[in-house]
C-alpha cells in the first residue's frame, strides 16, 4: 500500500505510516489460540491487524488488546479496534474502524484527532464522501464476494472502485477475499485487502499470508 501523506481537513498529517495492504481482521471469539494467530499472520507478512469482537465485552476485547500490542509494535505491524473507540484509546491502539451503527467519525475524530480512523462505506459512494470529507483516513468497501463472517452483507461490485478512487483517500476491499480473488481488487487500485476467514480458518495462516502477498505483487508489478 502506498503510504499516503495528505494534510486533512484539521491540518493534521493523515495517513502516513499506515500500511493496510494486507489486513488481518482477528474475530473474536476464535478457534484458535489467538495470539497464535496474530503471530503466524504476522509471520505470513500481514500489514495490520484489526481486533473485532462483536460478542465480546469492552473488558475482554481491552484485555486481550492489551496482550496483543507489544507483540505488534515489536513487528511495526499496527492494530486497529473495530466498533470500539474507547478501546482503541485505553490500550494505545494506531486506530479504530467504524460501521454504520457506531460513533459517527465526527465525534470520534474530536475525542481522537490524532487516531487513524477507517471507515466501513459497504456500496455506499456517498457514504464514502462524507467520511473522506469528515477526516477518515481509509474507506473499505464491501463485501465483493460471499462472506463467511458476514452471509447477509449485501454484494458491491468492483466498479464502484474507480468512483471510489476518486476521491483521493485510501481503499480497503473487504468480504469474502481469497488469494485468487484479491487480484482484480488490485488490479482495480485498491490499498488493501482485508481478510478474516482466509487467514483465520486457514491450516497454517502465516502460508495463507504468504499467497496473498504473492499475489499482491504479482499484480501491482506486472
């Protein structure tokens, strides 16, 4: 992922040092040690890791963060929260990565100006808009394909990338990726990709990794 470095609307310096082009989202509860798998991911080349837990409590996700940190900042691999702002702040995280039904970026982006904020835009450009002008750092879009972790998310084609593209802030495609699926999402200009059950089901994620990073070459330098 190219590191952007565009001044945003608060005149702070957005996006720099943030490398989302291979995106692990580690779902809590998991069936596997977790740890393990943030580590075999880290191994495998992922680039972030975000810590999603929709049944977990603020206490449990902040406990387990908590753990999980110094093993990413030994890596330089960045961890985002999903959902949970106050989280994201109590445990040092580089950013936190808002839905529809969770703070809305303008307050989130006053209690946190410094903090990389990403943004789900589903199928939904004027959404995406209206995060990019509100200071978002990143817009995912999604889910491209049938989504193990999401069955019900509504399916968005990939031409809404180049309209997405326009706007000038970095893409993260989301839903359903595998290896062989992430190449025309490069192809289309995404940033990143961002993978839960490729990596997370998968019986050695760090080689999972590996073949996504294969193919993340392969197609940005073909």
């Amino acid at each position: 992922m190219n590191n952007h470095t565009t001044s945003s609307p608060s005149g702070r310096t957005k996006g720099s040092a943030l490398d989302l082009s291979l995106y692990y989202v580690l779902d809590l509860p998991a069936s596997r040690e977790p740890l393990y798998l943030a580590e075999s991911a880290i191994e495998g080349g992922v680039t972030a890791i975000q810590l999603r837990g929709k049944r977990e409590s603020a206490a449990s996700l902040y406990q387990f963060a908590q753990q999980l940190q110094p093993l990413l900042q030994q890596k330089g691999v960045a961890l985002i929260i999903n959902d949970r702002l106050d989280v994201a702040l109590a445990v040092g995280a580089d950013g936190v990565h808002l839905g529809k039904d969770d703070l809305p970026l303008t307050e989130a982006r006053r209690l946190a100006p410094s903090l990389h904020i990403g943004v789900s835009c589903y199928d939904d450009l004027q959404r995406a808009k209206d995060a990019v002008h509100g200071d978002a750092d990143y817009i995912a879009f999604g889910a491209f394909y049938v989504s193990e972790s999401k069955p019900e998310a509504t399916p968005v084609s990939i031409d809404i990338l180049p309209q997405a593209k326009a706007l000038g802030c970095p893409i993260v495609a989301i839903g359903g990726i595998t290896p062989e699926k992430s190449e025309p999402l490069w192809r289309a200009g995404v940033d990143g990709v961002a993978v839960i059950s490729a990596i997370q089901n998968a019986e050695a994620p760090d080689a999972a990794a590996r073949s996504f990073r294969k193919v993340m070459q392969k197609a940005r330098f073909s």
